[in-house]
C-alpha cells in the first residue's frame, strides 16, 4: 500500500481527497496547521472512512521542521500538496503573507523530500485569466495575474517546470482547478469559509440559512447568454477523485514527462443566475437576490476543454450542478445543527 501526504489534508479539496485516497486504498498521512481549517475535521474523517488518519500539525513554511518530518516518514511514495492560503481579495492587501506561505511551503516541500518524489501541485483556472478561446486548453497562454495570489499559482507552476527540467527523480502533475464547490454525500466535510465568502456558492448556502443577508449577482451585463459572469463549477468529489488519478498515473509511469499540466472541470459552464435557479430547484430553497455592479477583477466567462484530462488522467466529473448543490446545502444545514 503506498503512503500519501496530503498537506493541507484538513481544509475544503484536502479532506474530500483524503476520503478518496482511503476509498482506493492509499494510506494517507496529513500535514495541516489549522491557518484555514478545523481540527474536528479530523474527527469527521474518521466518521466517514472509520480510520483514524496519522496526522502531523506542522507549518510547511518551517524548513527545518519539514525536513525532520521527512526523515521520520521515508516510506512516503507520494505527495499531493495543497497548503496555501487562497482568499483573492486578502492577498491584494497582503501581498508578502501570500508569497511566503504559498512559495516557502512548496519549495520545503520539493527540498524536504530532495527533489525525489510524486507531486500533486494544486494549480488554478486564474492562470488563463480571459482566455481569447474557449473552452480553454491547457495550451492556452498563462495571462498575467490578477492578484498576488493568482501570481503564486502561476509562481508555483513555473518552480515546479523549471525544478522538474534539472531533477529528473521530481514527478509532478500540477492540477488546474475550476470553481470547486458542493460537499461530501455524508454531508459531514465541505468548504468552512472564514468570514464573508467570497465564493458565489457559499454565499449562496449561507444566505439561505439566514447567515447573510441577500445575494449579489456581480454584473448582467456580460457578453453571456443571460449577462451574468460564466464560470466552469465542478463537485468537490470528482476533484478529489481526480488527485487519486494524478497519483496513479505516476505510480504507473503513463506520463508523458516528469512536469505536466491538466484541467480539472466539467469542460461546460453555468452563469450566475443559471447556479441561482440550480439551486432553488435542487434544494426547494428561494433565495433572495439583487443585481449588482461588476466585481473588478472578476473574468466575464470561463470554463475549460477537459480532452486532456479523459483521454491521459483517465479522469472525468460525474456529478451534476443540482448534486453540487444539493450537497452544498445539506452541508450548510449540518453546520447549523453541528456548528463548528
Ligand atoms: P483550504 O484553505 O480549505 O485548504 C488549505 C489548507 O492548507 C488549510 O487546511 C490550511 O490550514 C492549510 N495550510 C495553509 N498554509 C499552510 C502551511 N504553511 N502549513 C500547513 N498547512 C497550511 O483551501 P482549499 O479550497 O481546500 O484549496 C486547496 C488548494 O487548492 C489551495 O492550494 C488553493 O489555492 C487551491 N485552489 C483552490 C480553489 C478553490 O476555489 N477552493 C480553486 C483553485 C485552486
């Protein structure tokens, strides 16, 4: 059985791969250190899968620490590695915090492990910005950043490229994510936003609980078939599903090279009013919602060609918008009744 170390295991995409990576038969070690996560997810890991994960809560920007951990579990196979902080309008404040936190932890991660290992790179669809075609391919041109934290994915890509090109034993797949959304069928993990979301989703399921107050719909006036912004949603699960795929096909050496880029999507988008009605016809909520000026920074529309990922990961999202819905609400009420 090969072993796994997720960092970042307790955060939103983290623990909905844990639970895959158990489900196909991986052990699993976890590294998080709680910056944007709850340590009772480790308690609901175990509701699900019965298994008590081993977990290590260690700041991955702490070289020496992550070296040591290294050393202490050299029977690590592979490493799938999502410790970042991701809140867009946060970075722009802060830009340093973002640059240190996501760069220092994937350089100590590759250093820890002396550049010999399996990697999954958490990437984004914000490398492609507005794309000129779509949907997007991962041929597309990486755009410039609209923000420091898009800045430290397209960072992130380039050490990995520049790594993989000099240590042939670094084998990484970098995985560029859609809009990730919805939450395990147990509805016992999902996405645990910090404050105000930012994220049309978690809004969406915090204002029909009564969290918030209206929803904003950000622009109607986009080039879109309804004139709000278009966006590529995929179910946390089938993302997950995806990283168990990334690490198979290194394990069985199917790639092409050792550094190689995929989409994860569903390859069709959906606006903003289109996941409203979603919504209120999955889950038998109305919701209350106005329109809005456009949110700078925001892309009109997006969504990615996902040839790539079928034909090579072997890899394809299963789930519709009403199941990412409806687990997103039913996540949302279990935190009402469970709160965190
Ligand atoms: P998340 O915040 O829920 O999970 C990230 C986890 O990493 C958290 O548990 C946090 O505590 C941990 N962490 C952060 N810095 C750390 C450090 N220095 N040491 C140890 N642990 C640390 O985020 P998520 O939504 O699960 O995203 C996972 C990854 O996917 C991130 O890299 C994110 O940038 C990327 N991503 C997310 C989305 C999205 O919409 N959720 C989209 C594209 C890419």
């Amino acid at each position: 059985m090969s072993k796994i170390l997720v960092t970042g295991g307790t955060g939103f995409i983290g623990s909905h791969t844990v639970v895959e990576l158990h489900n196909a038969g991986y052990e699993v070690v976890i590294v998080d250190n709680f910056a944007n996560s709850n340590p009772k997810i480790l308690n609901q890991l175990k509701k699900i899968t019965g298994k008590e994960f081993q977990f290590f809560e260690l700041d991955l920007c702490d070289e020496a620490k992550v070296k040591a951990f290294v050393d202490q579990n050299a029977d690590i196979t592979g490493v799938i590695h999502f410790a970042a902080y991701k809140a867009v309008g946060e970075s722009v404040q802060q830009p340093l915090k973002y640059y240190r936190n996501n760069l220092y932890s994937l350089i100590n991660v590759i250093n820890g492990f002396n550049a010999d290992i399996d990697l999954v790179f958490s990437s984004s669809c914000t490398v492609y910005g507005q794309p000129d075609v779509l949907p997007v391919t991962e041929a597309a041109p990486v755009k410039k950043a609209e923000s420091p934290y898009g800045n430290t994915k397209q960072i992130a890509e380039e050490i990995l490229q520049d790594s993989c090109a000099v240590m042939p034993a670094l084998k990484v797949i970098s995985l560029r994510y859609f809009n990730p959304v919805g939450a395990h069928a147990t509805a016992l993990i999902g996405e645990l936003p910090i404050g105000v979301p930012q994220n049309l989703v978690p809004f969406i399921t915090q204002s029909a609980i009564g969290k918030r107050g209206p929803i904003t719909v950000y622009g109607n006036d986009y080039a879109t078939p309804d004139g709000s912004a278009v966006r590529d949603y995929i179910h946390v699960v089938d993302l997950a599903k995806a990283h168990v795929a990334a690490i198979r096909r290194m394990e069985s050496k199917k790639a092409s090279s050792n550094y190689e880029v995929f989409n994860l999507g569903t390859g069709k988008g959906s606006s903003v009013l289109e996941i409203i009605q979603a919504f209120e016809k999955s889950t038998g909520q109305k919701l209350n919602y106005t329109i809005g000026a456009r949110r700078e920074g925001d892309v009109e529309k997006v969504w990615g060609d996902v040839t790539k990922s079928t034909q090579e990961l072997g890899w394809k999202a299963e789930l519709d918008i009403n199941e990412m819905m409806l687990s997103a609400w039913n996540w949302e009420k279990y935190l009402k009744d469970n709160p965190f």
